[in-house]
C-alpha cells in the first residue's frame, strides 16, 4: 500500500497540478515558490489552481517557517571574540566596538592589548586590525562614512543608533533596513521595535513580528524572549515555552 503511495505520489510530481501535463521533452514544470508541494507548467495554470492550492500552501509555509523559527541556533548574534573566539558577552558594557574594521573585542582581549602597548611604549591602537586610534572627531567620522559606503552592516547599524538618538527617526530607519538586508540581526531586532512603536516608519503588527523572528532565528535572545512573551499573551505557551528554552540556551538570564 505504501508502495502504491509513493508511485502516485512520484507521478503526480512529474505532472502540471492544474492541467495535468506531464514533464516530458520541451515541458518544463516549476515548483510552487512558496511550498514545494505541487508543479505547474505554466503562469496561467499556477493562477487557475491558486483557489484549490492556497489552504495547503499557507498550511505548509507555516510548518516551514516555524522549522527554522523554532530550530537552537548554534550560538548568539554576538558572536566570537576574533582574538580569543571565546564567545563574547551579551552585555554590551562587557566588550569593545572598533569603527576600524568593525569588530567587537572582549574586555579581556582589549585589556591584554593596552599591557602590550604600555610595556612596548606603543600608540593605542585596535587590538584586532592595530589600526592606530583616531585623533579627531572629523577622521573618526570619515572612517565611519566610509565602512557605511562599502555596505558594512556593523557600520550601517551604529550609524541608524546614532541617527535614533538624535531623534532623527526616518534616516535611522533607512539605515536600520539597509543593515537587516545585509543580515544585520541586531538592526533587524531594532526594526521590530520601531515598527511597534511608529518611530520613523507607521505602526504595523506583521512587520514587527516578521522582524522579530527574523532576529530570533539569528540567534537575539532577547528577540527571542519577546516572541515568548507575546505568544504568552495570545494563550499559546506552548510555543512561548520553546522561545524561552531557546533563549536561556543562548544565555538569556
């Protein structure tokens, strides 16, 4: 009986689910973008068969989507120290951000630094690039433009945290955006935050959550505590439960 299943199954996979044409010569079928679950031959039969479709194909998008949602990342957005690769901290008052080549360093590493440019009477310096500290506000700030112009995230996103706390809310948001679609997870968490709250952009509920959980799959425990605490509230514990393990596996207090 499995047998037969799995040969109706292959056989409905070789052929168009709308018009039932067959893969064979010049026909070339497509999957569904959104599921993988059915093929067409054509534009005009994926639009035909949109009505018979569209159930289990939301149906499948979400198991999908809650696949990766609910999958342990391995560890958290912050990363290794690239000098020690012991994990960095969460607390951002426990490690060192360098303009220079982006990088975020530990205390420990940073500390271990200034030793060896004291006992060798050296000029500060990155401890990571040894790019030799600015000796201006105006250089510092060039050195900015520029990682923001060659698209680094890292630059992108502290250039929308400067913008924010000026009060400058639609250029932070521009900058916050371009630094998520480079894969930004702590921009991306930023943007949920600002779209629940209207700051530079108007209130919606989806994007917020969309933004959500796309900073919780990148390993943001505190996204990820949110999205707990929002299912919590909806009565659904026990995927608020799961967003909980998973943040206290990353080392969410």
């Amino acid at each position: 009986m499995s047998s037969a299943n799995n040969i109706e199954t292959d056989a409905a996979d070789m052929c168009c689910a709308s018009c039932g044409i067959a893969e064979v010569d010049d026909i070339e079928l497509k999957n569904c973008d959104a599921c993988d679950l059915v093929r067409y031959c054509s534009e005009k039969c994926q639009q035909e068969y949109r009505p018979n479709h569209e159930a289990m194909c939301k149906k499948r998008v979400a198991v999908l989507r809650d696949e990766i949602l609910f999958r342990q990342p391995e560890s958290s957005y912050v990363g290794d120290c690239p000098i020690c690769c012991l994990p960095l901290p969460l607390d951002p008052r426990k490690s060192v951000s360098y303009f220079c080549c982006s990088k975020v360093v530990c205390h420990g590493c940073m500390y271990a630094n200034r030793i060896r440019e004291y006992k060798e009477k050296l000029n500060p310096s990155c401890p990571f690039c040894r790019h030799l500290y600015t000796e201006s506000k105006e250089e510092s700030d060039r050195q900015k433009k520029k990682r923001c112009e060659a698209n680094d995230p890292f630059a992108l996103r502290e250039a929308g945290r400067k913008h924010f706390g000026d009060g400058d809310y639609e250029r932070a948001f521009d900058y916050f955006t371009k630094a998520a679609d480079f894969g930004d997870v702590g921009a991306q968490f930023i943007l949920s935050l600002m779209y629940r709250g209207g700051q530079g952009v108007e209130k919606d509920e989806k994007m917020e959550l969309y933004y959500a959980e796309e900073a919780a799959i990148g390993g943001d425990p505190i996204a990820r505590c949110s999205l707990g605490c929002k299912e919590g509230e909806n009565g659904r514990y026990y995927r608020a439960v799961k967003h909980f393990i998973i943040a206290a596996k990353l080392g969410h207090d």
